[in-house]
C-alpha cells in the first residue's frame, strides 16, 4: 500500500530541489546583471556550442571533463557558453 506521507516527503523534496536551482540561478544573475552576452543553459546549450552529442556532454560531465554547475541537491546541470568556448580553446 502506498504511504501517503511518503508521497508527500518526495514531493516536497522536488520541490525543494526546484528552488535550490532557482537560488543558485537568481544567484549567478546578480553576480552578472550586466553581462548580456553570457549565456546560460541547460545540455541543450553545451551540445549546440561544442557541437558534441547531448550522450557525449553527459559522459564529460559526469568525469568532470567538461565545465558545468549543478545546484546543490539537485539534478539538473547548467552550462555558461564562456566556460564551454573557453573549455574547447583549452583542448585544441
């Protein structure tokens, strides 16, 4: 049978995650409010400036090859096009 207070534990604690990424994302703007040129995002972002495979970006990542930032508890990372070009300046 299904525990409900569990269900409500795992919602709570995506939610959570949501807002640590929203932090950490709110955070790095004021750190950058003027910088319109720095773009932020997520694999999609990575896969379409190093031209690489959305696989191939996870399999970097996950290594630690490649520059990227993950919230804190959370799962999703998040790609600066400046790390990444300076990244594929540093591997030539």
């Amino acid at each position: 049978m299904n525990n409900p207070f569990e269900k409500l534990e795992n919602a709570l604690q995506e939610i959570n995650n949501h807002l640590l990424e929203l932090k950490a994302y709110a955070q790095q703007k004021e750190i950058n409010p003027s910088n319109n040129d720095e773009e932020m995002g997520g694999i999609e972002l990575a896969a379409r400036v190093t031209g690489l495979s959305k696989s191939t970006i996870y399999a970097l990542s996950s290594k630690g090859a490649i520059p990227y930032h993950k919230a804190k508890g959370g799962k999703r990372i998040y790609f600066f096009k400046s790390e990444l070009l300076d990244w594929i300046k540093r591997s030539k």
